[in-house]
C-alpha cells in the first residue's frame, strides 16, 4: 500500500496541473509498453528501431504492418482506472492538462479533454510525400500481425503511420504547451514514463526548475526519482484512484 497523503494533499492544493505519461499508465488495459520486448513477427526487432524514417523506407510493409497491428490491438482493450482518475483530476483541479507521449487514444476514450500527444496518433495518418491526412483503414488486424503494403495518396506517396519517429521533430505547437504548462504549474504528475526519450523527458525537469511539486507514479526507479518531490512506486491503476479520493474525498464520496 502506497502512502498517497502527502501527493493529494499537494494536489488538492493546486490551481495549475500538468499530469504526463508514458507508456506506463496503458499497460495495465494490455498494451505492451517500448520496454517490453515485441512478440510475433516483430520479435527479433526493437521498438526503437522500427519507429524510425529509414526503418519504414527500408521495409514499409513491415512497418506499417507493426503499425496497424498496434492499432487494432488499441480498438481491442479499454482504458483502465488510471486513465479515468486523470480524467478525474482534469474534473477537479481548477486547472489541468495532459501531455502524453503515448499514440494511442485512451486517454480520450477515458473522457480526458484535449490531451496533448507530444509523439503523435494512431488514428491521424498521412502521406509520407505530400503529408495529407488518410483516413484510418478498418484496424481488424490479426492478432499475430503481419507484413501489410501502406496504402497508396493520389499523389502516389505512401501513407505513413502520424507518428514522430526517432529523428524527427515534435509538433512545435504541442511542445510549446507543454513547455510552457509545465512552467506555471503548482503540480506535475508524471505516470509511467521511464523519461529516456527527448525532448519529452525535458518536461518534468522544468517543472521543477520552475518550483512546481513534481510527483512521479511508476512501480520501478527512473532517472526521474531524482527530479521528483514525491516518489509513488505503484501502479498507475491502483495509485492513481487512490490519490484522487484522498485528493477530493468529498468527491469520491458523491461518486463525481
Ligand atoms: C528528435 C512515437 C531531432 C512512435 C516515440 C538528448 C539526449 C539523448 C538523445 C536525444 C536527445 N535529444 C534527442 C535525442 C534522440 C531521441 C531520444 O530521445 N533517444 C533516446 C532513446 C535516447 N529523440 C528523438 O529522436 C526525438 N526527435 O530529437 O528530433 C530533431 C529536431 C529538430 C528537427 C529535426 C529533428 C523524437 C522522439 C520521439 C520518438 N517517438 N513514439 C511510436 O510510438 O511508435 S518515443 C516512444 O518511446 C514513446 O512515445 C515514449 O516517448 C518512449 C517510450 O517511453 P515510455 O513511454 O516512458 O515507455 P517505456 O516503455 O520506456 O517505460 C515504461 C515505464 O512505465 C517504465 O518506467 C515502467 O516501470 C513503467 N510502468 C510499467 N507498468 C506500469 C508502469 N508505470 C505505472 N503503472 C504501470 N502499470
Ligand atoms: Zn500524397
């Protein structure tokens, strides 16, 4: 059982909240996060390694095979309690954003408001020539996944997942926000992020730099521990309800 007392009470106590994840706070609805190593056709391949511009040029089938695959396997689960007190929070604090690294759309699906993707969307493709939206394909691919051609754009491009791929830049404008809400924040949650991949993991840092009360929520030690005030090692599913009705008891109590 984790002692939550401290972090709701600083939660409580904030106007401004930022609340970040990564990967972390989708493993428990069933989505592998970059850590775990890949199964099926993928398994002799790292994340990493796959979610990069040569990657796709040297073999798009297979990228865009992973792709679809993490997609239909996203339409497939649900989100899960830690999704549903971040959105929770965002109901409570007066005010609150959310800055997510991950591509999947859980989040919204958990009645989040207008989560910032840092990193992108499974559900925005795009051309890789001409950069026109696509319409997302039917995503019922089969549970061991497969090597799939991208669909072709008028323009004879390939469409490509709208991601950011290692060695590409972040959406200017999401990072701005991010930047600039961890900036005035009282609070910064972060859940589930092992805060290795920038600049994404710079956004704790200025939180803190800017005298917010950064609380970390991951089960294991990340580079973040350090940066963190407060240190919940537990599961996002478990912690974060938990901090929101010793947040907001009278809240949890009305069932709001
Ligand atoms: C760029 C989309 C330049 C795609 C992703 C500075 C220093 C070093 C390196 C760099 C640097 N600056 C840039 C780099 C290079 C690189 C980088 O950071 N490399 C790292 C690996 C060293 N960054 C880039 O390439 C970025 N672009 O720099 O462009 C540029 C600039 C201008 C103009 C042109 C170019 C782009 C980075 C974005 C890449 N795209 N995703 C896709 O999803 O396929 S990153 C992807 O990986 C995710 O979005 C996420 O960001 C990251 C995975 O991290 P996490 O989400 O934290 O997940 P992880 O699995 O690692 O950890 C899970 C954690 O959860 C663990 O701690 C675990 O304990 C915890 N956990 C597990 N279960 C639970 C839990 N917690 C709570 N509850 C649970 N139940
Ligand atoms: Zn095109």
């Amino acid at each position: 059982m984790v002692d939550v007392r401290e972090a709701a009470k600083a939660l409580a106590g904030a106007r401004r909240v930022v609340v970040f994840t990564g990967a972390g706070i989708s493993a428990e609805s069933g989505v592998p996060t970059f850590r775990d190593a890949l199964t099926g056709l993928w398994e002799r391949y790292d994340a990493q390694a796959l979610a990069t511009p040569q990657a796709f040029e040297d073999d798009p089938d297979l990228v865009w095979g992973w792709y679809e695959w993490r997609r239909s396997l996203i339409r497939r689960v649900h989100p899960n309690p830690g999704h549903e007190a971040v959105a929770a929070i965002e109901a409570h604090a007066p005010h609150a954003l959310v800055v997510t690294q991950n591509v999947d759309d859980l989040h919204e699906r958990a009645g989040s408001r207008a989560p910032i993707h840092l990193h992108g969307s499974l559900f925005t493709p795009r051309c890789a020539a001409c950069s026109r939206p696509a319409e997302p394909g039917p995503g019922d691919e089969p549970e061991e996944g497969r090597r799939l051609a991208p669909p072709r754009c008028g323009c004879g491009g390939a469409i490509r997942p709208g991601v950011v791929w290692f060695g590409e830049a972040l959406p200017e404008e999401a990072l701005e926000e991010a930047v600039q809400a961890a900036t005035d924040c009282d609070v910064l949650l972060t859940v589930g992020t092992s805060g290795v991949v920038y600049p994404a993991a710079e956004i704790p840092k200025v939180a803190s730099m800017f005298g917010g009360t950064v609380i970390q929520v991951n089960p294991q030690p990340t580079p973040l521990d350090a940066v963190a005030t407060i240190n919940l090692h537990g599961s996002a599913a478990v912690v974060l309800p938990e901090l929101v009705s010793a947040a907001w008891p009278e809240r949890a109590a009305a069932g709001s």
